[in-house]
C-alpha cells in the first residue's frame, strides 16, 4: 500500500515508432528493470494506440510492436514478474481516454510543449489524436489504478496533466464516488494522483549531434543518436563523431555548464556506470575528449551489445513474442476492466452487461 490508500503500481509505456534509442534505455527501459525488482507490481505497455497519431505504415507497426516488446525481454524485463502488452488489445484505454476527454479542458491540452514541437508550423494538419494524446496517456496510468511512473524527463508535462485529469475526476464526481463507496485514502478519491519516477543521471540523454536537442528515434540524422541495434562499429564510430568541444573535461560539474555537449556525454557514462556525473569526473577530469570517447563507447557497447544480440535471438520466434502479449493483455484487461466498469457507474451510464 502507498502512503495515499492505494496499492503501489507501476506502469510505464513505450511507443513502438521506429528504432529504441539509448535514451530511451536509459531514461525508461533499463529504470523498468529495476523496478521489476522492487517489489511493487509491474505493468509496462507498447502504446501501438499513440504510436498511430502521427502515420505508421501499417506493414511496419507490427513489426516494430515486436521488436520493441524483444527489446523489452532482452534488456532483462520477465513476463513472469511484469505484464508485458501492446495497448491496443485491452480496450479499456481507449474507453477510458474517451471519459478523460470529457474531463480535460482545451486550455490545459493547449500548454502541452511536446504537442507543439510534434505539430510544428503545421498545426492545422496534426491529428486530432496528436492533440488528445495526454489524455490517452493519463488512460493508460490511471486505468490500472497506478502510482509510479518510470519516465525520461520529457514525460513530466504529461504526467502532471494526468494528475490534473486524476484530480479533476475525483472532485467533479465526489459525491457520487462517496455515494457507491468508491472512494480510496485519505482523500476519498477514485483515482490515485500517481507520482513521476524521473531519477538517475539520464533522464534527458541528448542528441550526439546538437546537446541541446533530445536524442530522439524521428531524429532525420542516425548519426544523432545510438540505436539498440547499431553494431559495435557503428556505436564505436557514432561516438567518435559526437559533437564535443575543443577544451579538456573539466574535474567538476560546475565546469560543465555552457557545455550541453560534454555534459551529455558525461552524463550518459555516469548513468550506465551507476555513479553520479561527479564520480565520473573525478576519475576523467583534465582528459582530452580523444582519450573519454573510446571508454565511453566501450562502456556503451558492453551494455548495448548483449541487449542487440538478445533481441535478434528474440525476434526470430514472432509466435512466442505474440504468446507473451496476448497473455499480458489478459492479465491487463482483468485489472484495467473492472478500474473502467467503476468508472461507467460513476459516470452513470447504464451498465447491463458486465
Ligand atoms: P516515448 O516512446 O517517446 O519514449 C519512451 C520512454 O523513453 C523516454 N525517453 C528518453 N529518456 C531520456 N532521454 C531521452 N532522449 C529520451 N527519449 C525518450 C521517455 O521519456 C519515455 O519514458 N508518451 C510516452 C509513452 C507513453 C507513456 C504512457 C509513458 C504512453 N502512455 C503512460 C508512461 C505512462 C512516449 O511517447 O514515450
């Protein structure tokens, strides 16, 4: 039980659009991992349902919704500890996101930043999904109740609409959620306000290009980032290319600001060596980048290597990879069904058949 009256829950989604990058490994996948080992109930979801607002050839999005899942496996997540599933089997998401559209006001949907950039100039063209997308999201977390959410620092305007969405619900329809006895906690609520996860010394891993940018899987320029299946020679080489700086790493933090570039580096050996962004300077403060860049790519490599070569073995049984999504969705469906049941008597819409 969490301090608030609700069962600690953890879900997390992925968006099955094109290749994993190290940002998301690091910022989300590799944090799922170690939640699996905390004890608490894990729920992770390839979001097939987000990943189609902007287009995806159909031809590809299946593949990719396997790969993505064998890239789940391979980085160390367990069907038997976590629910592994693809969005689009339990329908309760997209029930729900309806619900959350009714709930959500334009004005709060109008200052989400990633709508803007995903939209660009061309706004009148957008999907209308694109715009609704937080919604569905906070569907997603909500419709299982949770209350931890593992996600890069990208996510946390998100995640605060979701809370918005949560807490909205819970006040618009107080009285009646007291009235049938669905209040949970101190609060009486309905729906938990779940917390963001964003920890560790990558929640924002840059572009290698510009360390500015976000690294990003719809980045035109592959050089920009590192792909969960690059070969060793194309990490080693994406790596020996990265933008940098021609000074020296400093010996502290401190040295790094006004050096996103240097600092992205940095932190991205930090992360995968479980130390803190000071640590690691200690240790390569005053070294030119010729001499960080070769252990970085070996770090990176030593990492990413083992997962890439997993995720091929994995991807030669496409039957097992559906067995284990058609289970995770059951086991989904058997906690996000009766969540949105509740939340059609609370609404009160006529429910005759569940
Ligand atoms: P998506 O598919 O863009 O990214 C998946 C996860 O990877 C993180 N991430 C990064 N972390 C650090 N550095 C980066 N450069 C980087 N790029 C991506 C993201 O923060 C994310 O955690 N809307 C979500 C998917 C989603 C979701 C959810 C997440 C849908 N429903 C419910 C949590 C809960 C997205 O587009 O992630």
């Amino acid at each position: 039980m969490s301090e608030t009256g609700f069962r600690e829950r953890v879900f997390s989604g992925v968006q099955p659009s094109g290749n994993l990058t190290l940002g998301n490994y690091l910022g989300a996948i590799r944090r799922f991992v170690e939640m699996q080992e905390s004890g608490k109930e894990t729920i992770y979801c390839v979001v097939d349902l987000h990943a189609i607002t902007v287009w995806q050839d159909p031809e590809k999005l299946d593949r990719a919704t396997r790969e993505l899942t064998a890239g789940f496996l391979a980085a160390g997540l367990d069907p038997d500890r976590s629910i592994l599933f693809n969005q689009s089997q339990v329908p309760a998401h997209a029930e729900l996101a309806w619900i959350f559209n009714c709930v959500a006001r334009m004005g709060w949907l109008n200052r989400m930043t990633q709508f803007k950039d995903k939209a660009g100039k061309n706004r009148e063209n957008a999907s209308v999904g694109l715009f609704v997308y937080p919604n569905l999201m906070a569907a997603d977390i909500l419709a299982y109740h949770a209350t931890h959410v593992p996600v890069g620092e990208d996510q946390k305007q998100h995640l605060e609409l979701t809370r918005d969405i949560a807490a909205k619900f819970n006040h618009d329809f107080a009285d009646r959620i007291a009235a049938l006895g669905l209040g949970k906690g101190d609060e009486g609520g309905f729906f938990p306000l779940p917390e963001p996860v964003i920890e560790g010394a990558a929640t924002r891993v840059m572009s290698l290009r510009d360390g500015t940018k976000k690294m990003s899987k719809s980045d035109p320029s592959d050089m920009s980032r590192i792909n969960l299946v690059d070969s060793d020679e194309t990490i080693a080489r994406k790596i020996r290319k990265a933008k940098t700086d021609p000074e020296p790493l400093p010996s502290e933090p401190a040295g790094l600001e006004g050096r996103p570039e240097a600092k992205n580096l940095v932190n991205i050996l930090a992360a995968l060596e479980g130390k803190s962004p000071a640590a690691v300077l200690a240790e390569h403060g005053g070294k030119p980048f010729s001499a960080f860049k070769p252990v970085l790519a070996e770090a990176i490599i030593a990492e990413i290597g083992p997962i890439r070569d997993r995720m091929a073995e994995i991807l030669d049984g496409p039957a097992e990879i559906d067995r284990i999504l058609a289970e995770g969705a059951e086991r989904a469906e058997a906690i996000a069904g009766p969540i949105v049941d509740q939340v059609h008597d609370i609404v009160g819409f006529v429910r005759s058949r569940r």
